[in-house]
C-alpha cells in the first residue's frame, strides 16, 4: 500500500506535466487560433496567421511544462496565458 | 508540499530537464522521424527517381513548349475522358518527361469522388504506358502519411511526430550551453563521446534547416491540426472559398450549361500565360466542363522563380479564350505560408540548391540516426548486468537496427521490385510497396533474432550488396545501363546509378566501422572507473 502511494506521488507529477504538455499545450494552441480573430486582420488572413502561429505557441508551451520547478506551476502559466486567449476568443465568438 | 523527484527537479536545473526531455520525446518516436527524415530526403529527388521507376518513357532532350503540349492534350482528352467535367495536368518540364493528367470520372460509389490519372506523351499527346509504379510518389506520400493505414491517421501521426521533433529541437539548443565550442568538438574513437560530437555536429551544422524543415513540415498540413480559427470563423460556402482561394489554385467545377460550344485554342491562352510569367514557367493547366458554354480554363504558374507556392493563376473563358481573372497575389499571412511551404518542397530551386537540400536533410537523418544509437551507447555502460541488459533497453536496441539499417534494405528493395516485378502482374504499383514492407518487417525479424553486433553489420552490409548492385540489375533489365546514359548525357539515370554507389559505399563504411568498433569496445569498458560512465552522461547536458 505505501509502495503503491510512494509510486503514485513520485510519478504523479511527471504525468501531471505529460498530460499538461501533451493536451494542455494543444488546448492553449488551438485557443490561440480563436484568439486571432479578434485582431484587425481580414477573416480569412486571420485563421491562417493563427494556424502559422499556433505550432509555436503549442512548442513552447511544452518547453515551459518541461522547464519550470513544478507541476502546478507548469498547469498555472498555461491558466494565465489562457486566460485573456479566452477572453479574446470570446469576444469573437 | 513536494515529491522527492519534484526537489530534486527544481535543484537540477533547466538544463538537466531539458536534456531529459530532448532524450525522450526523441526516442518516443525516433524510429517514426527516422524514417520520415529518410524518405523526405529522396523525395527532393522524386521526379527523379519516378523517371528512373518508368524507364519505358524516352527523356526529353529538351523541355517541351508548355503551350503547345497543352493543347495536345485537350485533343487527346476529347478522346480519352469525353465529358469529364475536369481535368487537369502537370505539364513536363526540366524534372518530368511526361505530362501527367489526372480527371473526374462518373463515381460508381455515392460519396466516393472518382479520379483517373494517367501519363501522357508530350511529342504525340498518346497515353503512354508505362509500368504500373508509384515510383518517387510512394517515398513522397510516405513520409507524411505512411501506408496500410487511413490517410487522416497517417497524417496525423506525421504531425504528432513532427511536433515532438520541434520540442526535441528546441530543448536540444538549450541542452546546449556551448554550442559552437562542441561544433568544433570531434573526439574520433572514444564511444559515446564520438556518438555525441557526431550527433553535435550533424546538428548544429543543419540547425537552421532542421527547425525551418520541421516547422514548416507542420505549416504544409495546418489546415488539419489546427482547424479551430476556421471553423469558429468561417460559416457560408463563399467564405470557405475565399480561404481555399488564399491558398490552392485548384478550382471546383462550377455548373455545366448544357450547350455545346467548341473550346477556343488552349494555345493561346497558355501563351498569354508565358507572357505573364515567362516561356518556361508553366505548371499546369485544368479545364473544367470543356467542350460547354460554361467551360473554364485555369493556367496555373509554374514553382520555379519564386520563393512561394501560394496560388498564381489566369482564368480563362474556355469557349472564347477571354481572360476573366489573374490572380497574382494573396493576403499577408496567405503569403507567409506559401513562403513556408515552398522553402519545405524545395521546389523553387535550381540543380544545386536541390543538392544542397538533399544533403543537408540527409545530415538531418543522420542526426536522427546518431541521437537514436546514442541512447544505447549512454546506456550501456550504466547496464547493472551488461551480458543481460534489460528489456527496454534491447528493444530499442533492436528497434534501431531494423529502423536505420533495416530501412536503407527496404527501401532499395521497392527500387528492386520496381525492375523486377513483372509488368503484367495485376495491382503491380501495389505489390512494390507490399515488398518494401515484406522486406522491412523481415529486417525487424533479423534483428530480434540475431546478435546485434552481427545484425548491425549483416543488415548494413546487404543494404550496401543490395544499392551496389542495383545499377547492374538496370543494366540487365532496360536498355538504359549505365555507360549508354553517361554517353547520352542522361545525368537522371546515371546519376541514380552513381548515388547508388555512393549510398553503398556509405553503408559499407559503416558495416566495417561496426565490426571493428564493437570489437574493440569490451576492451574498453570502464569498469576500472565507475564514475566517468555517469560524469560523461551528466557531461552530455553541458
């Protein structure tokens, strides 16, 4: 049992941050996308622009996941940049 | 509150983590990039290798006039598909010797969009025949979508593995602090460290190429990672095509007429084109509906003499040969990715930029390659019980030596099928890529089985038998052998032949670097001091 609950804690946050760079990383990249649309740029160039970009925003969100101290941390700078994405995504939507 | 490996994480520092995480999204699906690394380089030469795999169609001596091979073909095409609502062709140019159409057919199936293709004789506007091969094409659709698998998933798989090689890219350069002292670094025999200064090397000599490769590589399929903008933006059918406009110049067929007006001269409009765009710089030309008062005629740039593929295209009124629209620019961020998918095809380029591209991918294999093995190297010498390593460990072992060595076999027995099989075998194209497979997963066997000292150097060195005799065996089954391409001038065919011989000698290199090294390597174990085996794996994050 406390093998079990040993095991969980010290590979816990490791999959904590797989599931933050694999997912969370796509999630934010694909909320970049929406975002765009709310810059002056024609509809058209503005989905393109997000898709260039989203690659990008998506590889360096992994980088970030990878590089800060924690787990909760890696989860918490994805929140905060997603939150004003969100509130540009909402505004065009 | 924190975990033990957490503490440890946040002392180790970004560096330490960095290299973890390029080792391991590096191996995940190292054997997947490995390959498509592979088959994208020779696809730079894919118009190439599809010439040499029909070596029944003559070489053009000199690139035929666009506008009048255009209008051949419209002729051949009232006969071949009367009332095909489009078709469109690739005309031939300096790297095709012929023209190669394809055309909407009546689809038997509801839902099923049928298409024809077929090559066509640039001198006379005949079908030609050719064996049933997809020659150059199958390295080209493999490397982004694979085979025996749906093509969504073959794509999406491309673009997973496409994703971590960024993430491996990127955490590499930060793994590296000294980055240009290791350049110069090169400690030739000295195992891993060797592995390492090579892997260095071959990768930062390319850098900018393998980010520019792998993110542009990503940017050719966006539309379909990343359709969320599109689909939250985009609602009405003219919307949809306003985008498609921004970036294809294939067009839909509209709605026939139903009355029947003959086409004016398909010639014409091709020269208005060439005035436009240059005599040479023709690439393709699709009409829709001919033969109808409703029919188009779309003449499309060709990809040479501009560093972008987004769309450029004349439309023309099919049955008076008007001009109706010129399309000669797109929006910014349209711009931006034709710029990005054209510096991934390479196509803009000329002979030598085509070479420089070849090499510097191949050096990108390379890279692959090297990282792929160095995993193995940096282990081994950890190995509690070295005689019996552990099953992760020979799995990737053995997963290298069918992945690397197994695929240069593979891939010159497609080249061998191509000659080969026999012409009339039914669903023959097919059968050369059931044997690159048949051939490949015989390789995996080999290697499971085998010692790997000895499958390393037994697969290497069939790989290096298997491309030095490939010239011969051309010689032996077309009438275009070696000497008589030297003599004609016909640097496609000899120049496959000598860069079989380049590729075998490479592997030969490479089987004889094998058996000595791992000879030597027991010899040199570093068992006498424990701590340098983790000093030079702690050494690889510096």
């Amino acid at each position: 049992m406390n093998v079990v609950v040993h095991r969980f804690l010290a590979t816990g946050p490791l999959i904590s941050r797989i599931g933050a760079a694999l997912f969370g990383g796509y999630a934010l990249a694909a909320l970049s996308t929406v975002a765009v649309l709310a810059s002056p740029m024609s509809k058209v160039q503005a989905v393109i622009a997000g898709q260039l970009a989203s690659f990008l925003v998506y590889a360096g969100a992994v980088i970030w996941v990878f590089a800060v101290r924690s787990a909760p941390k890696a989860w918490t700078g994805l929140i905060v940049v997603a939150l004003p994405l969100a509130l540009a995504a909402w505004s065009v939507s | 509150m924190t975990t033990k490996s957490e503490q440890q994480s946040a002392g180790r520092g970004i560096r330490q983590s960095m290299s973890e995480l390029h080792t391991w999204v590096g191996l995940l699906l190292g054997w997947v990039l490995y390959a498509m690394f592979l088959t994208g380089t020779v696809s730079y030469f894919k118009d190439e290798l599809s010439q040499w795999a029909r070596p029944e169609l003559a070489r053009l001596t000199e690139r035929p006039d666009a506008a009048v091979v255009a209008q051949r073909i419209a002729t051949a095409f009232d006969k071949v598909a009367p009332g095909t609502s489009q078709w469109s062709v690739r005309l031939p140019d300096d790297r095709n010797n012929s023209a190669y159409a394809f055309w909407r057919t009546a689809s038997r199936e509801p839902g099923q969009r049928g298409f024809a293709e077929g090559h066509f004789d640039p001198a006379t506007g005949e079908r030609v025949a050719a064996r049933d091969t997809l020659g150059g094409d199958f390295f080209y659709r493999f490397h982004f979508q694979f085979h025996y698998m749906p093509v969504p998933w073959g794509r999406w798989l491309a673009g997973i593995a496409a994703m971590f090689m960024l993430v491996a890219i990127i955490s590499g350069v930060i793994t590296h602090k000294k980055i240009f002292v290791d350049f110069f670094t090169f400690r030739w025999g000295k195992g891993q460290r060797s592995w390492l200064d090579a892997h260095n090397m071959l990768s930062v000599f390319g850098l900018p190429f393998h980010a520019m490769i792998t993110y542009t590589g990503l940017v050719t399929l966006m539309a379909m990672y990343m359709p969320w903008g599109g689909q939250v933006a985009i609602k009405s059918p003219a919307e949809r095509q306003q985008l498609q406009a921004e970036l294809s110049a294939f067009t839909q067929p509209g709605k026939p007429s139903g009355q029947k007006v003959p086409m004016a001269s398909i010639t014409e409009m091709v020269r208005e084109a060439q005035q436009r765009w240059g005599h040479d710089n023709v690439g393709r030309v699709n009409v829709t509906h001919s033969g109808d008062a409703a029919a188009r005629v779309t003449v499309t740039r060709g990809d040479s003499g501009r560093l972008s593929m987004s769309p450029q295209y004349m439309e023309f009124e099919g049955t008076t040969g008007r001009l109706l629209s010129a399309r000669d620019e797109v929006g910014g961020a349209a711009e931006t990715r034709g710029v990005l998918y054209a510096l991934h095809l390479g196509r803009f380029g000329d002979g030598f930029t085509r070479w420089l591209y070849f090499l510097v991918s191949l050096a990108g294999t390379a890279m692959v390659g090297t990282g792929l093995v160095m995993w193995t190297v940096k282990r081994r010498q950890k190995l509690s019980d070295p005689a019996r390593p552990h099953i992760g460990f020979r799995l990737v072992e053995r997963l290298n030596i069918a992945g690397i060595a197994g695929l240069s076999i593979a891939m010159t027995a497609f080249l061998w099928g191509n000659r080969l099989l026999p012409t009339t075998l039914a669903g023959r194209a097919n059968w050369e890529v059931d044997l690159f497979f048949i051939v490949w997963a015989l390789a995996l066997g080999h290697a499971l089985l085998r010692p790997v000292r000895a499958a390393w150097v037994e697969q290497l060195g069939a790989a290096s038998v298997l491309l030095f005799l490939l010239p011969v065996l051309n010689a032996a089954t077309t009438q275009r052998p070696f000497w008589h391409s030297v003599a004609q001038g016909d640097w496609v065919f000899a120049g496959i032949d000598l860069m079989c011989w380049a590729f075998a000698a490479l592997h030969l290199v490479l089987a004889r670097r094998t058996a000595r090294h791992h000879l030597a390597a027991p010899i040199k174990r570093r068992a006498d001091r424990p701590g340098a085996a983790a000093i030079a794996s702690g050494g690889a994050a510096e």
